[in-house]
C-alpha cells in the first residue's frame, strides 16, 4: 500500500552508519495503541480532567481516593492495551544501532512488552506502587481493600510510583537521559509535546552538542521549527517505514 509518508534520503543514510542514537518518546507513541495522550485536544486526559486535581502531590494529599481511582481507571487501560508498529520498530532500532538509548516520558510499559530491552522512564511507571511517606517501591497487602491501600512496613498510603507536577525525576534516570542526549550522534523526539520540563530540554542538549534532531509527530510542536527533519504523521506508522528504508532486510 502507498503512504505519503516522506523520510528524508539524508536521514537514512545517516542511520545506517549511526553508532550512537537516542530516541525520547512520549504519549503520542501509546496513541495507537489506545492510551490516551494528555494534551491532544478532545481526547486528550487534560481535556477532561485538571492535572492539578489529579497529577499533584498536593490532590494526593487532599483526595487520595480520587486520585488513587483515576490511575485504577488509566491502569486498566493501560494493561488492555497492546504495543503497536511504532513501538516494535524501536525494538529494532535498538538491535541495530550500537549505543541506543531509549528515553520515554511514558509510564505505560509498552515499550518493554514490545521487547525493548533497557528503557530509561523519566517519569516512573505506572504498574508501579511507592510509599508516599518514604518513596519506597511496595506491593500492597493482597488482604489490604483500602483505597488507596497502606504501605506494609509503615502504614502510610501507597501511591503510583509516577512522577508528578512539582516533583524530581528519578536522578539516576535523568542522568542517563543527559548524558545519552549530549553524546549522540542523532536525536529523535517522538509523539511528545515537548512543553514539560525538563525532558523538553533534552533534544536542544543534543542539537547543542551536534546531533541531528528529528521530530516524529502528526502536529506541531515548541521544537518543530528549531528540528533539522521534521516527519509529520503518527508514529504507527512513520517508524515502520523509516526502518524498512534504513535497514530492508529487518
Ligand atoms: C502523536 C500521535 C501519534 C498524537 N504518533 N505522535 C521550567 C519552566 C517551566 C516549568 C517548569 C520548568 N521546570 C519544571 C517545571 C514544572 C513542570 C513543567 O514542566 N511544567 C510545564 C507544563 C510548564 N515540570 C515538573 O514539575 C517536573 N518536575 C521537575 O522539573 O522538578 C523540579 C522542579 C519542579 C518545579 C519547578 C522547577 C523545578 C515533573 C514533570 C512530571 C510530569 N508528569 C506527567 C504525569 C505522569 C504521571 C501520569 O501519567 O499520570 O507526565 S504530566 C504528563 O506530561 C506526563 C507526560 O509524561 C508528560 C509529557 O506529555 P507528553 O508525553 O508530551 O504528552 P502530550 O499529550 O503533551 O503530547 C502528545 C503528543 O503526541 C502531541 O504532540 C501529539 O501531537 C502527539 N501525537 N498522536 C505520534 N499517533
């Protein structure tokens, strides 16, 4: 089937011959896999709720049954959901570049069940559960029916170990996440807005230390003027193509 998607000759050549690649995905790349994104308007999850309601410390504190139902409700979701094309082309990405970072904003899991095999999440994962009291990763009681549940060792609530508004990324991840930005040969920054800081910054480390920036996404962005190779369209199916072309016998 023809499709009119257009990837640029130069960027493939210089795939093939890439050592050092870094990918930075965000909630566009779940999209066909029906996880909604955040901020598309309509069907995006701030067009019906109000992230200071729900993605705060502070709505934690003040309605932590509210908020613990809203992620019960998007885990749901999330583990219906499966991975799509664009997902399984990373994977192959990976095997064939390398130094490949992968990079997501995403706490969905779906790259790891496409098969990527080290993913460097900046903002947690939603599976996930943490004592709010001491940031500890902990599994609920299966006896413990309270909404939200208690941390076993100190009583506390539990809570998704994701990353809200206000709060530090994981060091450890950041750190990877910088120093795989600054030390790549090309950057691609896929199905994300590139408004939250500070994974937005992460593409213009890249661009400043040499990288050529490519911006994978079916609308415009912050970073879409200032990218070297804008490819306009959903990730399901720009990246399949972009690595059928790059390497034919994948
Ligand atoms: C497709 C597609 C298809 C559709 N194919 N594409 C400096 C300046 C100003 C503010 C700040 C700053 N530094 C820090 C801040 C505050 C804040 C921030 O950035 N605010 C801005 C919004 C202004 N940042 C923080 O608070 C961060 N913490 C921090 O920096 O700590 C230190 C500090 C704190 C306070 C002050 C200063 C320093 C933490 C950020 C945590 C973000 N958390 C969330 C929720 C995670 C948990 C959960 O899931 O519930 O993370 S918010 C939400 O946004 C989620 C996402 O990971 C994140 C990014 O969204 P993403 O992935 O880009 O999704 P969308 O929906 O925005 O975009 C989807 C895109 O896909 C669109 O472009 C579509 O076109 C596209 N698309 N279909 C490809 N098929």
């Amino acid at each position: 089937m023809q499709n009119n998607i257009d990837i640029p000759d130069e960027l493939i050549k210089i795939l093939r011959g890439a050592e050092r690649v870094a990918v930075l995905t965000g909630a566009g790349i779940s999209a066909e896999s029906g996880v909604p994104t955040f901020r598309d308007a309509q069907t995006g999850l701030w067009a019906q709720y109000r992230p200071e309601q729900l993605a705060t410390p502070q709505a934690f504190q003040r309605d932590p049954r509210l908020v613990w139902e809203w992620y019960t409700w998007r885990r749901n979701l999330v583990s219906a959901a499966k991975p799509n094309p664009g997902h399984r082309s990373i994977v192959i990405m990976e095997k064939r570049v390398p130094k490949f970072t992968l990079i997501t904003q995403n706490v969905d899991g779906l790259h790891q069940r496409a098969g990527s095999q080290v993913v460097v999440e900046l903002h947690g994962n939603i599976e996930r559960n943490k004592c709010s009291r001491e940031g500890i990763i902990r599994t609920p009681d299966a006896k413990d029916k309270g909404i939200p549940p208690r941390c076993p060792a100190c009583g506390s609530y539990l809570r998704p170990d994701v990353v809200w508004f206000g709060e530090s990324l994981p060091e450890q991840a950041l750190e990877r996440a910088w120093r795989a930005s600054g030390n790549c040969q090309v950057f691609f920054s896929i199905g994300t807005s590139a408004v939250v800081q500070p994974a937005a910054t992460l593409p213009l480390i890249a661009q400043e230390a040499g990288a050529i920036v490519v911006e994978i996404n079916p609308g415009e962005t912050p970073l879409s003027r200032q990218v070297d190779h804008h490819i306009d369209g959903p990730s399901g199916l720009v990246l399949p193509e972009m690595v059928t072309q790059t390497w034919p016998e994948s």
